[in-house]
C-alpha cells in the first residue's frame, strides 16, 4: 500500500497525501504541479500540442525552451532588421540557466512530496497520525534554519551564484567583439579559449607578466604600509611624548577620507601640471615635469608610496590597540635584566605585535590581490604597455580583467583567464581551510 | 659619577624626543598635504589643476555655488545616500538572520552551504557583471537604483558571514540553551538574548555596507546611464576625467569631494573603534 501512495503521490503530486487524509498538504503540493504545468504551457506548450505552432523545441514552455537554449545557444542570427524571429544567444544562455535552476527547484518540491507521502504512510501503518495542521506547526520549528536562509539564499543565488556560472559558461563559447549577438550565433567551443591563452604568445605573456606584478604589488603594499604603520604606533606610543591622543587621531584621517575621493585628488597631484611637479619645480629640485603616471616605474613607485599614506593608519591603529594590552610587567623584566628601549622592543613588542596581527596582514594581502579601486582610479592601469594584450604596465590582474570586459568586450577570455586564477586562489585556499580548526570541528 | 652619567642620559633622551617629535610633524605634513591641497582647490578662483595651491589667491565659495547650481551633484548625492541607506537596512538583516542560523544550528547543507560562500569569495567580484547587466536588461531594471541596492545586499550576505558567523561563535551557548529550557523559541532567542548581544558586529555591517555604494564605481557605471539615477562616484569620476570635456570641471570636482568627504570621514572618526575591532575579528573566522 505504501508504494502505492508514493506512485500516487510521484504522478500526481499531493495524490498520495490525500489518501493519508491530509486535504491541506495535499492541496499544497497539487497546487505547486499545478503552477509548473500551467506556465510550461501557458508559455507555449499548449500551443504546440493544438498544433497552433510548429512542433519545434523554441515554441515549447518556458523550461523546455530554456533548456533548448542553454544547449544549442540558438539557431537563427539576425542578419538584418528584417528578421523577426531570431535568437540572441546570450538571453537564451541566461534564460537557461534561470529556467533549469528553477526547475531544479521544483524537482527538489517533487522528491519532498513523494518522500513525504511514503514517510506519512509508514507511520500510520504503525498507529500514528498527524494532521495538517500539526505538521505545519512541527514544521515552522523544524525547518526554521532553512525558512530563516530562504531569503538571503535565493538572493545569492540569483544575484551571485547564476551570474557566476554564466561567465564560467562563457569561457567554453566564443563571446566576444567579434561574435556579438543577435547578429552572429554564439557557439560552445569547449576549451578553445584555454588552448588560445596557452599557444598564442602575446596573452600567455601578459598573463605570467600581470600575475607576477600583481603578486608583487600585494607583497610590497602590504608590507611597506605595515611597517609605516608600525612605526608611527611605536614612535606615538614612546614614553615622554605628549599629545599621543591628537597624533593618533591626525594620522587616522587618510583611513576616514573615502578612497575614492584621495585616489583621484592623487591622481590630480600627480598630472603632469599637477601640485607635486609645480612644488619640485618652484624648489628648483628638477627643472622639467616628471611623468609620474606616464612611466612605468615611476607610476608603479607611486601607487605602492600612495598606498602607504592611504593604508597605514588602519595598521597603526590596529598596532596601538595591541601594544596597550601588552603586560608592563614583561618590560620590567627587561628593565631588571637592564636591557634598553630597543631589547624592549625586539624581545617583547614587536614578536608580540606580529603574532597578533598576523591575519591582518594575510587579510591585506589578499585584499591588495583585488585592489581594483587603487590602481583603476589612479593610473587606470596605464601607462599602455604595447608588449601587453590589451593592459598597461600597472595593471593587476583583476583592472586587467574588468577591461577585457567592459572596454575591450573579450569576454570569453576575461571569463577563462578568472577561471584560471579561481583555481590557484582556490586550490591555496582550500588547503589552508581545510587545516583550520573552525571547519573541522564543524 | 652617578650624576654625571645622569646629565647625558638626560641630553640624550632630549635629542630622541626632539627627532621623534621632527619625525611626527613631518608625517604630519604628508597626510595633510593633499588633503589641504583638494580644499585650497576647492576655493579656487581659477579652474585648472595648475594653477591649483593650497593657499589661493582671492578664496572664494563660487566652486561650492557651481557645484550645487549647475551640476547635478545634489541628485547624486540623494540617490546615492538613498542606495545607501535601503543597503544598509536589507544587509543587516539577511547578514545577521543567515549568519545566526549558520552559527547556532546544525542542519543538512550548512557545510556546503558555508563553503558555497568561501568559493564565491574567491571569484572577482564583477566576474558574473555582464550577467546582472543582462538580468537588469530583461527585467526592465537598467538604470533602477533598486537594482543596485538589490546587488550590493546580495554580495553582503557572502562577504560577511564568515565574520558574523564566528562573531555568534564566541557568545556562550548555555545562554541559548538556558532559554530552549524555559520554552523560548528559536526565533525568541535569537531577537531577545543573542541580536542584543552582538550589537558590535551588527554596528560593524551597518557601517561598512553603508560606506561601501558612496564609492562604488564599477556596478553604477555598468548598470546606469541616465543622469537623474547617477550616482556620486560616477559623477565625481567624470569631472575628472580629462576625455569627458562635457564634465571635466577640476575646482568643482574638489568642492565636490570635500564635500562627500567630510561627513564619511566624520562618521569613520566617531565609529573607528566598531570598525577596527570588526576588521580585526574578521581574521579569526570562528575559532
């Protein structure tokens, strides 16, 4: 009888719950079928089985349609205007990739359904029943994790996880400036993009140079905005100087002032006509203006010296914080051993300022990796790099990418080339998550 | 002797004092030199980057009267403290509800659920940006601030819950258990014992997902082009952008930027302490 009710229940759903006696949870899962069958043919099944259109996979519902879609990515270019029907590959990609989620979603409700008519059914055959109402109200404390997740998860899921693994598809077609959509068809061309970035030369360079910059960036302004930082906290923080409070608080203004608003004043500064050129120049320092972001050395110079100014106040507040909390009994002891401020310093502080904030630093690092609005406002990447595919000579891998994106419209590259460092980051990462102690006692 | 040795360690420590003191006025300079220089622009009479000086000649607000009268930089400014605002209030809310719920519970798909979360950490964050652009297009929400509050609230909820997460970690768990006992229910014990104690974290969220549209640049480019819907960041971006002649106005790009500034910074001074004890937390992810 049991598997009766789950046949019942897999055919027509909520079938097998009503011959439980539960009219409620019934009705509510035959209302969802309902909801699915009316759209797929609301949508244009119905037509195509009264022969009103051509039996095709495009004039289907919506999630044969979608489904349709995602695999051939269309059929029809529009050549010119005069096409009407035509399919645009990249709505047809998406739609696809919504409609099967979403159809994932209702075979998620089918399995409950079916599950729950079976379960039902064993436990009156032992005797118990439960009626709608009590499973509405059990269910309200049972599944309270996932009613409470529903919102924030769909939302990720919509606006983070499909996006996501629409530019993973991307990097398997050949989306890019010259194949756009509805005038050409895109196509899947597997890992054709992958091949290209390793075989032809000019991006295969680029990527190694960029990524090795990149590094190097994160490495250098980490550190000299750490040390400055650390420096400043040490100097504020020597016995004897006054007024540590107003040095404190002058020194954390470059942190409070938004980014963006300093990274272009900078960017002003350092114009050709800007106020550091005219300074120099009226000191009589240098007779001509520096190209200090039209040279690549220079530009680099100054975006790692800006991130300085804009960075270390976070670290020196950070350090202050952590040199209050250090015993003074610790430094008596050095007194007593008659050890100076400097043995002070190196024996106590400073190990224990970098055990402390030793995450940070890990945390900054990785922050400097993806530190789009510094190099973007700044120098835009520039100066241009001729030797590069399509990026400057300050470029990191992440202004690299959004102008592969949006300015230069490659998008499958940018989307393979993301791919690529995804796997490196993750493959660091993950082997790091998996040592620490949070995930395993999970 | 003992006097002697006295008096130079005394000279001594006086010249330490006087470099340390040399040293602290000199970074003193370097951070406020630009910031200086950007509001003696701002009150400059004459608009171009060369004739820029900390000190100008004939000071004057015409910048700031400009800025308001000719430009549209107070419509920036509401609608983007409008994005602002309605980001802080959804991210809170989602941030905290789903970070309780990962932190206090065990229930199938919370591991998976929790690395989903770390993987799409590790993707750019404009890697899925054509993909909004075309959801926007076929939803008819290009050019709609909801949409970019929409977004913004979305990426919230996976840059934050590790953080907030390991937050509702440290508090103890006999309180809650204490509280199942006396027949509280889950959502009780959430808005009574726990949302009161964690009022640092939500203090933290509240801040950073306010400040985070003031500068965001790259989603308001991609996803608005109508100058009603503009938000500041473009807006401050264009006047400075040599290739925009339409825009370029340097003196009223600087009026402009002091004028942003100075409340988020105030609101950085008054909160740093939320801010640095959040950003310092953040590193132990619930251990």
């Amino acid at each position: 009888m049991k598997y009766v009710v789950t046949l019942c229940s897999a055919i027509i759903w909520g079938s097998g719950q009503a011959i439980n006696k539960q009219w409620i949870k019934g009705a509510v899962f035959f209302i969802v079928q309902c909801i699915f069958w009316f759209v797929e043919l609301s949508t244009g099944l119905l037509d195509v089985i009264t022969g009103r259109a051509e039996p095709l996979f495009r004039n289907c519902g919506y999630f044969i349609r979608g489904l349709w879609g995602l695999i051939t990515l269309g059929e029809i270019p529009r050549l010119d205007s005069s096409v009407l029907v035509f399919d645009h590959s990249v709505m047809l990609m998406i739609g696809g990739i919504i409609s099967t989620f979403i159809l994932l979603l209702f075979i998620l409700v089918w399995i409950w359904n079916i599950r729950d008519a079976y379960k039902t059914h064993v436990l009156i055959d032992h005797g118990q029943k439960q009626s709608s109402l009590d499973y509405v109200k059990g269910l309200w404390e049972k599944s309270f994790e996932y009613i409470m997740i529903t919102p924030g998860a769909l939302l990720v899921l919509f606006i983070s996880v499909i996006p996501v693994l629409f530019s993973i598809s991307i990097a398997f077609t050949n989306y890019n400036r010259n194949t756009v959509p509805p005038r050409n068809l895109i196509d899947w061309t597997g890992f054709q993009t992958f091949q290209d970035i390793v075989q032809i030369p000019i991006w295969g360079t680029t990527f190694v140079s960029i990524l090795i910059w990149t590094i190097c960036w994160a490495f250098l302004a980490t550190f000299s905005a750490y040390s400055f930082g650390l420096l400043n906290a040490v100097l504020i923080n020597t016995k004897g100087i006054l007024f540590k409070k107003f040095w404190r608080g002058l020194y954390v203004l470059p942190w409070a002032v938004p980014g963006l608003v300093s990274l272009l004043v900078f960017r002003a500064m350092f114009n050709r006509q800007g106020a550091f050129n005219t300074l120099l120049m009226n000191m009589g320092i240098i007779d001509e203006a520096l190209p200090f972001l039209s040279n690549s050395t220079w530009a680099r110079t100054i975006l790692v010296l800006t991130n300085v100014w804009l960075g270390f106040p976070y670290f020196m507040s950070l350090i202050s914080g952590v040199m209050t909390s250090i015993s003074p009994e610790l430094y008596e002891a050095v007194d007593v051993d008659g050890g100076g401020g400097w043995t002070k310093f190196r024996a106590i502080s400073l190990p224990a300022i970098l055990t402390a904030t030793a995450p940070q630093i890990v945390m900054s690092i990785t922050f400097n990796f993806n530190n789009f609005g510094h190099v973007y406002f700044l120098t835009q990447g520039g100066p241009p790099n001729p030797a590069f595919q399509m990026a400057g000579s300050t470029d990191i891998l992440i202004t690299w990418l959004f102008k592969l994106t949006l300015d230069q419209r490659m998008y499958n590259y940018a989307a393979a080339i993301s791919i690529i460092i995804f796997i490196m980051i993750a493959t660091v990462s993950g082997i790091n998550l998996m040592r620490t102690r949070a995930f395993k006692e999970d | 002797m003992v006097h002697k040795h006295n008096t130079s360690h005394v000279i001594r420590r006086y010249i330490v004092r006087g470099i340390i003191y040399l040293w602290l006025v000199i970074v003193a300079i370097i951070v406020l030199y630009p910031l200086l220089w950007v509001i003696g622009s701002s009150l400059n009479p004459i608009n171009s980057i060369s004739r820029a000086s900390m000190i100008p000649e004939g000071a004057t607000f015409d910048n700031y009267v400009r800025l308001i009268s000719e430009t549209n930089y107070l419509t920036w400014f509401r609608n983007t403290g409008y994005v602002a605002i309605m980001t802080m209030l959804f991210s809170v809310m989602l941030n905290i509800t789903t970070a309780f719920v990962f932190a206090r519970f065990k229930f199938r798909g919370r591991k998976a659920g929790l690395l989903a979360v770390m993987i799409l950490n590790t993707f750019p964050s404009f890697m899925g940006m054509i993909a909004l652009y075309m959801i926007a297009l076929n939803f008819g929400m290009l050019n709609n601030l909801n949409m970019l509050v929409i977004i913004y609230v979305a990426g919230s909820i996976p840059t934050n819950i590790w953080l907030v997460r390991g937050n509702l970690l440290n508090l103890p768990k006999s309180l809650d258990e204490a509280a199942y006992i006396d027949g509280a229910s889950k959502m009780q014990v959430f808005l009574r014992i726990l949302l009161p104690l964690s009022l640092p974290i939500v203090t933290f969220i509240a801040l950073t997902t306010f400040m985070s549209p003031w500068m965001d640049y790259m989603l308001p480019r991609l996803l608005i082009n109508r100058t009603e819907v503009t938000t500041l960041a473009i807006g401050l971006f264009r006047m400075l952008d040599p290739a925009d002649s339409a825009n370029y106005d340097f003196t009223a790009f600087c009026a402009g930027a002091v004028l942003v500034a100075i409340p988020i910074a105030t609101l950085y001074m008054i909160f740093q302490r939320f801010l640095i004890e959040g950003l310092a937390s953040g590193a132990n992810k619930g251990e």
